[in-house]
C-alpha cells in the first residue's frame, strides 16, 4: 500500500492547499489516489475528496481506538494505487505531553514516510537546523522529503536547495512559489467547504495544475512505494439486516458535515440514504428516519425561512415521533430561530429554544459525553466527541431532557449536551457514528422500533 503522509512544520503551512494539488495532479496523471486526513475535520475532507474523486476519510486518535484507524486506513487504501494522508497543524504537535496523538504518532502507525512542507517565507539558512531538528526529535520518524512552500522567487529557492542539501540527507522534491490565487477562501471554521463553491472544481484544477508543475510528483509516488508492507486484521462487517430502511439525510450547500466512514456503515447496514435539500426540496419524502448534520445553516438562514413547507413538515413528522439524529447545524436548524448580523429568521420550532450566533467560538475541541441515564438510545460508556460552534442555544425549558452530561467541552449550557423530545435528539457535539460508542446502531434501533410500532 504505497502512501506518504503530508505534515508541516507548524499550522496554516499551506499543507491542505498543497496536498489538495497533490491529490487533483496525480489523479490527473491516472493515479488512484486515497486521501484521509487526520482529526475530526469536515472541511478539508470535501475538497481532498473532490480532488481525488474518492471519498477521504478522516483517522483521528480520540474517536477512534487505533486498531480502527489501522483498520480505516487497510480498507480504504486496499484499491489505491497511492494514499496520502493529510495531517493537522505540525508534524509532532498534539494534545498529550507524550505526543501519542499527534501526527508523528500517526505517521508511525501506518508506516507512512513523511513529507515536510515548510513555509519558507523570510527563511535562509534557518531551513537547515528546522529539518535536522525534525529529524533528531524522532528518529523512528522517516522525513523523506520536504516541499518549501510560499518562496519569494527563483533566487530565494536557490539558496534554500543549496542550504538543504549542504546541511542535511532530505530531499528537496517541490519548491513552491508564493502565489495568490492558490488560495481558497475561508470563514470563521476554516475553509468554505466545498460544497458550497460553485466554482469549486474549477479552483481544484488550477491548484492542481500549478502544484503539478513545481512538485517532482515522480518522486512523491517514488516516496510513496518506499513505505513498508502494511497489513491488518480486516475490519468486521456491519450485520446488515434483512429490512431496507429509508433514511433521510439533509445533504446541500447548508448541511454537509458526514465522515464518509459513518455513509458507508449506514449503506452497509440496509439504509438507503434519501438526500434532503432544505433550501428548496418542497416536502419531506417518505423516510423512516431522518438525520441532519453540521453545515452552516447561518450562511443560508434566508433561504432555510423561505423554505416554510418543508420546515413545517419536518416539525410535525418530528412530533408525529420520526426518529432523527442532528448536531451543531442540524440542531441550530430545528430551533425555534437564527439569529445573526442583526437578522433573526424562523427555523423548524421542533426544539423550543433559540439559537444566537457570536463573534468568538462558543464550544471548540474535543469534547467527551457522559450518558445521563435518561438517554432513550440506552448509551452507558462515556463517548468520545468534538465540537466548533459559535453559536449558543439559548431559552430553553429548565425542565428540558438531555441525553448526555458534558465531561469536557461545552454542549448546549456547559453541562449538558443532546435535547431529547420525541425520538429526537440533537445536540451541539460531533459524534463518530461507526464503531462500537457509534451513534448509527442506537440510532437504527430506534428507527426500528418506531417502524415497527407504525406498523402494529
């Protein structure tokens, strides 16, 4: 399984920028190419994916045990000709002291050789104790290459190579030069997801060709099939039942916010998922359930208030006990209101509170759930979680039911996370949904249960 790991030296290195041209210049050249990013992001995998034209897959150590991630990674890559995994912020950052979840650790794990991109702005002989030392802090860390990105010209690249190779063993493979219109724009989580650029495919194609053409890609593909043998014991399958369930899922320029795995494991558990678009579909097709992920619903509050019918139908299949699954967005989405910049626009008005956007994060980071006991889905085991919200869900019933305590994070008051009513819940965090602490097997047993009542 040829792969290499693309990491940086610190954060906003232009790493997703680079390997979304990787991804987009080798899948140009007929590679087939896997991308997966460390973390719990959503952004930067819809453009990696969109790059590759395959789903990417996120690998992250506080969602996930690591023999998941290995196995993540096998299943996935097994029908690759190359992977390349997009780390975040630098090579040995993470949360523990110990460094067991960071990038390194990650690299380490999959036996991916690495490749260094370096921001080389104002830098000149500096280059050369940064990469040595990179190599010292861990020398079971294979630092193959390096990329200098954002050099100020011809000259400036020069004596950069002529530093690297004079003072070190790493290869130089890519040198690319400060370039405005490699830049994808960006709000207040990161960069405008990809579903919302209408200009997105266009965008990929230029990175690509720009990064084709200053990155030795023979070499990165060289570097790529250096990487050891990797094998693991295959991941179990989900038990898929007999009975077909209808799912809808909210999927549009306002809600996009899945991990690939969590779409597979559902289509792998007998569901067939029915794409919603809350901004213009008219009714609410006929599902057996309902989920509605993270997005952006702010960004298109107009257009989700315009849309009365759909809304109005929602709230009353809702009522009518539909079992539905939302977070962040979703849950922002079924509130009573939106308001944001001075506007205040009508939601769904399934979950009786009102949600209020802010200049500053709200809730950001890993987050890990306590179930209170009054969970209607039957969860004990503490859940793994993050969440990055900037809004706050305000006038809620004191006598409201959740279905989580808040260990760490924030959730919707600072102690408690996921509103219950109805077979609804919905809550700040972002939860995995495959796997054991998943919320796909509660949720479809629920869904299960409430069909078969109907039926009776």
């Amino acid at each position: 399984m040829p792969r290499v790991f693309i990491s940086a030296a610190h954060k906003s290195s232009g790493k997703t920028t680079l390997t979304l041209g990787l991804c987009a210049a080798l899948h140009a050249r007929g590679q087939a190419v896997q991308p997966f990013k460390k973390g719990p992001d959503y952004i930067d995998p819809m453009w990696l994916g969109m790059a590759a034209q395959r789903p990417c897959y996120n690998l992250d150590f506080h969602m996930m045990q690591r023999i998941e991630i290995e196995q993540q990674f096998a299943g996935a890559a097994a029908s690759a000709s190359i992977s390349l995994i997009e780390g975040n912020k630098g090579l040995y950052d993470g949360l523990d002291l110990d460094g067991s979840n960071s990038n390194a650790a990650l690299a380490k794990l999959l036996g991916a050789p690495v490749v260094l991109v370096i921001d080389a702005r104002g830098m000149t002989r500096g280059v050369a104790p940064l990469i040595l030392g990179y190599q010292a802090f861990d020398p079971e860390i294979c630092i193959a290459g390096v990329i200098l990105n954002n050099l100020g010209g011809s000259r400036h690249e020069s004596k950069l190579r002529a530093v690297i190779e004079h003072y070190t063993d790493v290869e130089v493979i890519g040198a690319v030069q400060h370039d405005a219109s490699l830049q994808i724009a960006e709000r207040h989580l990161g960069l405008v997801p990809a579903n919302e650029q209408d200009a997105a495919r266009a965008r990929i194609e230029h990175v690509g060709e720009r990064v084709a053409g200053q990155v030795d890609l023979s070499r990165l593909l060289a570097i790529g099939d250096s990487a050891p043998a990797f094998s693991v014991p295959p991941q179990a399958g989900v038990a898929a039942s007999a009975e077909r369930l209808r799912i809808g899922i909210a999927h549009d320029r306002a809600f996009g916010f899945y991990y690939s795995e969590d779409l597979d494991c559902l289509r792998a558990s007998s569901v067939e998922l029915v794409d919603i678009d809350t901004l213009h579909a008219q009714a609410l097709p006929a599902v057996d359930g309902l989920v509605i992920g993270g997005g952006f619903p702010e960004m298109f509050m107009a257009e989700l208030e315009a849309n009365a019918a759909l809304r109005t139908q929602i709230r009353r299949a809702i009522e009518a006990g539909l079992p539905t699954y939302a977070e962040c967005g979703g849950l922002m989405y079924l509130s009573r209101s939106l308001s944001w910049q001075g506007q205040t626009r009508q939601m769904v008005g399934v979950v009786p509170g009102d949600t209020v956007m802010h200049a500053r994060p709200v809730g950001r980071g890993y987050a890990r759930l306590q179930p209170t006991g009054d969970d209607r889905w039957q969860e004990s085991a503490p859940i793994p979680a993050h969440e990055f919200h900037y809004s706050s869900l305000e006038n809620l019933p004191a006598d409201s039911m959740y279905a989580y305590q808040v260990i760490r994070g924030h959730g919707i008051d600072g102690r408690h996370d996921g509103y219950q009513q109805h077979n609804l819940l919905a809550g700040y965090v972002h939860r995995r949904g495959a796997g054991a602490q998943g919320w796909i097997a509660p949720f479809l047993n629920q869904v299960r249960a409430h069909k078969a009542r109907v039926a009776v």
